[in-house]
C-alpha cells in the first residue's frame, strides 16, 4: 500500500498534503480487514473510507525504491496495458463478510453456470478446467478466459491484456465485452450471471484498483418502534427502504427517483390547491452547500446515525460541480437526463428495445450520482415532511 510522507501532497488535487487530507482517513475507526492484496503478503488493514452503502474504488499502488518514475504515475492509471477480473456471485449470496474485502486472488466466485468436474463433464474434454470467451465491441475482440470454482462452477473470468487509456476506460471497455456473452447465455440457459466484484490491474506497474460497495453502518434503537405518519409519508419510506434493501445500483437509483419525481409533483398539486383556495404555498428554497464546512452542516442535518465525515465522505456527498446550484435545478438537468437513459436502455422508444442495454446499463454513471440522490430524497422529505422526518435534527 501507498504511504505517503507528511509533506507530499494528496493525489486527489486539492493541495493539502496526503495525511491531512484523504490520508486522515487511514486513522479512523473501522477499518476493512484485506487478505491477499499480493499472494505472498500478509493481510493488510485499510480503514473504511467516504460514505456509507455507496459505490467506491480502492486503489491499491506500489511503492518502488528510489527515484523509480512508476512512483510518479497518476493514480487513475495511464496508456498502457491492462487486465480486468471479474467476480460472478450467486444473487442473494455474498462473496464475504460485510466487512471483509480480498482482492481476486483470494476469491473463487460462484454461479448457476457448471463447467468442469465435479459439477459437469464437457463431452469430449472431460478434464477441461476453464473455458475461454472472445467478445467483440467497437473497442476491439477481447478475451476471457473463465474459471470455476471447487465445486465446478463458473467464478472467475479474467482477460487478456488488452490496450486502455487509464484504469477506469479498461474496465469499462471490457465489461463492455463481457456483457453481451453473459446475456446471451443467460437468456439461452435461463440462469443468472451476476458480477459481484471487479479488478482492474495495470500491468506496467501492477497496481490494482476494486470495486466495492461500502458497507452501511450498525445503528442502535434510537427511534420509536411505531410511526404515527400519514400515509404519503409511509408511501415515500416504503420506496426508500426498497432502495436500500436493493443490490442493483440501477434499480436503487430509479425508486429514489421516483421519490424526487413524486415529491415534486406533491409540491405542484399543492400550490394548486393553494391557488384554488386563494392561499399561498411557496416551494421550499432548497440549495446545494458550496464549501466543505457548509456540506459538513448539511449533512449532519439529513443522516441522524454517522461517522465523523471525513474528506472523502464531502466530497462524494455533493461532488464539486454540483455545489452551489438549486436542488431543483440537479433534479431536472442532472439526475432527469440519467433517468431517461435508464429508460431507454430498459424500454427503448416507440415500445422497442434498443440495440443493447448493457452499455447504458453499465453502473459508473449512476453509482456517481447515487449519493447525491439519496442526499436529495432526505432533505426534500425534511422540508415537505418537518414532523414526520428527522425533526430532533436542525436545519
């Protein structure tokens, strides 16, 4: 793992040096147990870092001795060679503990797939102890050679090298790949194909980055056990508890949409009935915080169980081009443009299905703006709902 000194400055670009900055999170309670960053080191610990049941890439980068120039990398990785791992799981079946990481050499995988002894025996190569899968895109052919488990069954599916820009474009491109070949045989067999953990590794330097979904946090009995709401608010609570329960990014993002969606229909009918009833009804002015000091605040106001916020936590939240602007004006030209191609990869336009969903369904999109939605619901519930929702905490 990286070790940053005092004074070297903190890779994410904000000018602070690395220990105050991201680096502080490394002393923070909660830490993540990791077995097997390298399958000749011991296991390591790596504190839980940003916020809590979100998406997350944790990098982990060498360390060469000297003035060796793959010290100086950028940590999102540069031209060059790659090789992308892919993790199946059975739904409903986690891979590890919650709070319990390893990286894929210390993972088997599991699916409904069987392709070697004892599970299956391929007719005319009974002994066969992988298989291989080519997929074609407008990136190129790439390779995947698959791997199964104890049991026989298929885990692991890792690439070929292949070129890519930096770290994040390698894995994009070949889960582009893999895609289409897991649909083609889910829909034949009639079987789930679920990736449950991906690793990217460039190989001019062996670095590696995973991604996770951080785990949410245990939290005590500090609520009474009976609501007394009105059933719109129960409405809203049931649809945010479906989100959470969810592992599917996709399906998480699109019933907190449909909460804002729902909320911001509530507010029109009622300056309506306002209007109609010679009141008035004024919507609530609701911005996005500016500063990390003022996102600190708002969130402390919006999640009653929480950690110290750190840096990373911050700027997750509310990322840096959104800050300052209407909530109004997030939900209508940020999250409602995502939402839309999240409709159109499911139902295509005019009833028809696109050509593919699975590039418009692949999850960077929609796991960078998930926070910021849920963040949204809950102050948008705070506002519209004061004795309902969270009104022990202040505004």
């Amino acid at each position: 793992m990286s070790n940053d000194e005092q004074g070297e400055l903190c890779p994410c670009g904000s000018g602070l040096p690395h220990r105050r900055c991201h680096g502080s999170i490394l002393s923070s309670p909660g830490a993540i147990p990791i077995g097997k960053g390298d399958p000749n080191s011991p296991e390591e610990r790596v504190s839980l870092v940003g916020f809590p049941g979100t998406y997350q890439t944790l990098h982990m980068l060498y360390r060469f001795k000297g003035d060796d120039p793959r010290n100086s990398l950028p940590l999102g990785g540069t031209p060059g060679q790659y090789e992308v791992t892919f993790i199946l799981h059975r739904p409903g079946y986690k891979l590890q503990q919650e709070h319990q990481l390893s990286f894929s050499s210390g993972l088997r995988g599991d699916s409904h797939l069987a392709i070697s002894k004892p599970a299956f025996s391929p007719p005319g190569n009974p002994d066969a102890d992988q298989i291989v899968i080519y997929g074609t895109t407008e990136d190129g052919q790439f390779q995947f050679t698959g791997f199964p488990n104890e049991k026989g069954y298929l885990g692991k599916l890792v690439t070929a090298p292949f070129q890519a820009k930096d770290r994040g474009h390698a894995e994009e491109i070949a889960y582009r790949a893999l895609a289409a070949p897991l649909s083609n045989m889910s829909i034949h067999l009639d079987i789930p194909l679920e990736i449950g953990y991906r690793e990217t590794k460039e190989l001019s330097n062996g670095s590696v980055s995973i991604s996770l979904m951080s785990p949410y946090l245990e939290a005590p009995m500090a609520i009474q056990p009976t609501s007394n709401a009105g059933p719109e608010f129960r409405s809203f609570a049931a649809l945010y508890r479906e989100a959470l329960n969810t592992d599917s990014p996709v399906y998480q993002f699109l019933c907190l949409f449909k909460i804002l969606e729902a909320l911001r229909a509530r507010r029109t009918r009622l300056a309506r009935d306002a209007k109609k009833n010679h009141t008035t009804y004024t919507d609530p002015d609701e911005n996005l915080p500016s500063t990390h000091a003022e996102i600190k605040v708002w969130l402390e106001g919006l999640f009653y169980i929480r950690r110290p916020f750190d840096l990373s936590t911050l700027d997750s939240a509310v990322p840096q081009d959104l800050r300052g602007q209407k909530a109004s004006d997030v939900i209508e030209n940020v999250l409602n443009p995502l939402r839309v191609k999240v409709a159109h990869a499911l139902f295509g336009n005019g009833g028809e299905l696109p050509l593919s969903s699975d590039d418009l369904l692949h999850t960077h999109a929609i796991t960078r703006r998930l926070l910021i939605t849920r963040c949204l619901v809950r102050r948008l519930l705070k506002s519209d709902f004061p004795n309902d929702f969270l009104n022990h905490l202040p505004s």
